[in-house]
C-alpha cells in the first residue's frame, strides 16, 4: 500500500488540466442489497493508506467515530465509513485511508482499496437527483469503469461537518455584515455542505449570492449572464461582483474555469476567488498561475467573508495569501 501512494506529492501536477485521480475503496457488501459498491476519493486528499492501527476508544462520540490513533505523535480521529453511511457489513475494517485537508487530519475505516484510476473531470457526472436525496448529498459525482463499475465519489467534507463542529453555529456569529444587496457573489461547489457554509455567509454578510453545483453549470450561467449584459449595454462586472469557486468538482474544474473567465474579455474586471479544502501550497500556487486573484481556505466563514468583503470593495483588513 506505501507503494501505492509514494507519488504522492508529485500528482499535484495533474490539477489544471481537468484531470484527477482517484483512490478506489471498498466498504463490505452491504446484508441488505448484497452488493459490494465501488467509492473513490480524490488522491489529493490521500496522505496515506495503511492498516488500521490500535483505536482508543473515546466518549461521548457520534456513532461512526470508532476514536483516534496516533500518527507520529499527532491525535488523529478515525471513522467508519460504513456506519457513517449506514451500510450493514459483518466485515472487518483493516485498512485505514488517512486524509489530510483544510489543515486537518482524519482517518476513515474500509474495507480495501483497489487502485488508483486517472481520468478527466469531464468523465465525472453530477449524480441523479434520486441519487443525491437518498444518500444526503454524500455522493457528488459518479463515473463508470471499462469493466461496467460505477464508482461514487464521496464528500467527504459533509463526512466531516458531521462528525466534528465545522458547520456549528457558532462560527457564523464572528462574520460582520456588510449590508451590501447590491452585490452578487456567483459561487460553485459540489458539495452541498460547503455550498451551504457558503450561503450562510453572504446572509450574514448581507450580499446576495448565485450557486451552482460545479464549474460547468456556473459557466454556463456566466454565459448567459455575459449575454444578458452585453444586450443591455452593460459590463458583465455590473452583474457579478465576484466569482467564488471550489477546485475539486465534476464536469469542469476549479482551475478550468478561472482559466475560461481571466482568458475571455467579457469578464474582465470579475475577481475569482479559490476556496477549498485543498489547502496546499502547491494547490494555491497553480490557483495563482492560472489567474486566481486569491485563495481562501473552506470552512473558516469569518475569513472567507473578510475576503469577499475586501474584494468587493467595503473594507476588511485581511492581507491576500500569499503564493
């Protein structure tokens, strides 16, 4: 399994070209379908696939949080992606997938991995409808294998919001508003955790706010805000105040579509800010080479607001991240 992943670091390179690899894993044949489902998660998130160490048991913990290990001296907690999902499997939970984003790290119990598969984002499908309501939003997109697999990627922000306090209220009451509805962020995110987080920032903010579920649709609906615009004579930048995209989502990309609207004139004057879970420097760098104007972290509410604050011109005394 070192093997698997000793290249770790070196598949950053893919990012900007629509394409990503996946990890493919295993959750145990459900008793109620006897089925067996492929999942994968993107490789980005992966810092290491090992067998499932010691678990310390702690209280007080939802369900499918099994504890925490330790990892070279760090705390990390661990989850059960079966009980989380709810899938009735009798089999043991050896390895463990250990994912590092947004500066944290956490360990998520399966099965097994199969392997690594490289493919374009464009192969990713934003899942049914049915789909999407029947599991909660926790599968974002789905793909199909030459052997005739479907393959369901797993979000594992919304995984996260609900075994720890990332979408907590609390953390809304330090954004300071803006009263600004004369602006309007356009945002796209496949997940619906973090396009909730979102959403509950603008209100907070004041500023109205547009969503899509990834750079496809919001290109789209660019689009035709770029046509509306030029048929009543106005910039499109009178429109949208600002673009605000996650990396990672089906169709089309994060760094695909910063590159369709910094190359294309009718956008000009739009800033695009980068926010995700994908909080490496690496990551930010290739955003920045693409013609991101800034790169905010998920899940930090009162920063992303200080941000889209600044960019919109009301103040905030939050310095760009630097490349």
């Amino acid at each position: 399994m070192s093997e698997l992943l000793k290249n770790i670091d070196a598949r950053t390179k893919l990012a900007g070209t629509n394409k990503l690899e996946i990890l493919l894993f295993f959750l145990g044949v459900d008793q109620r379908t006897g089925r067996r489902e492929t999942y994968g998660i993107n490789v980005f998130k992966v810092r290491e696939v090992m067998r499932t160490p010691a678990i310390t048991a702690a209280p007080e913990m939802p369900s499918s949080v099994e504890g925490m290990v330790s990892l070279r001296g760090a705390l990390v907690p661990v989850i059960d992606l079966a009980k989380y999902s709810g899938i009735s499997a009798d089999t043991p939970r050896e390895i463990m997938i250990v994912t590092e984003y947004n500066g944290h790290t956490q360990g998520f119990l399966v099965e097994g991995v199969d392997t690594i598969l490289r493919l374009d984002w464009s192969k990713m499908r934003v899942p049914p409808e049915m789909l999407t309501v029947q599991t909660g939003g926790l599968v974002t997109a789905v793909t199909e294998l030459e052997d005739g697999r479907l393959v369901m990627m797993m979000d594992v922000e919304k995984v996260l919001s609900e075994t720890t306090n990332i979408d907590n209220d609390l953390i809304f009451k330090s954004v300071v508003p803006v009263d600004r509805p004369d602006c309007t962020v356009f945002y796209c995110d496949d997940s619906s955790v973090a396009r909730k987080q979102i959403e509950r920032t603008l209100e907070a903010m004041g500023v109205k706010g547009v969503a899509a579920v990834n750079g496809r649709k919001m290109w789209d609906e660019l689009e035709k805000v770029a046509t509306y615009a030029q048929s009543i004579g106005k910039p499109v930048s009178s429109i949208v105040s600002l673009v605000l995209t996650d990396i990672e989502m089906p169709e089309m990309d994060g760094y695909i579509l910063t590159k369709r609207l910094k190359s294309d004139p009718r956008f000009n004057g739009v800033a695009v800010v980068m926010h995700s879970s994908l909080s490496g420097m690496s990551n930010q760098q290739l955003g920045l080479s693409v013609g991101v104007d800034e790169y905010v972290p998920k899940f930090e509410p009162q920063r992303l607001s200080e941000t889209l604050a600044r960019r919109l011109g009301v103040g905030g005394s939050l310095e760009p991240v630097a490349a």
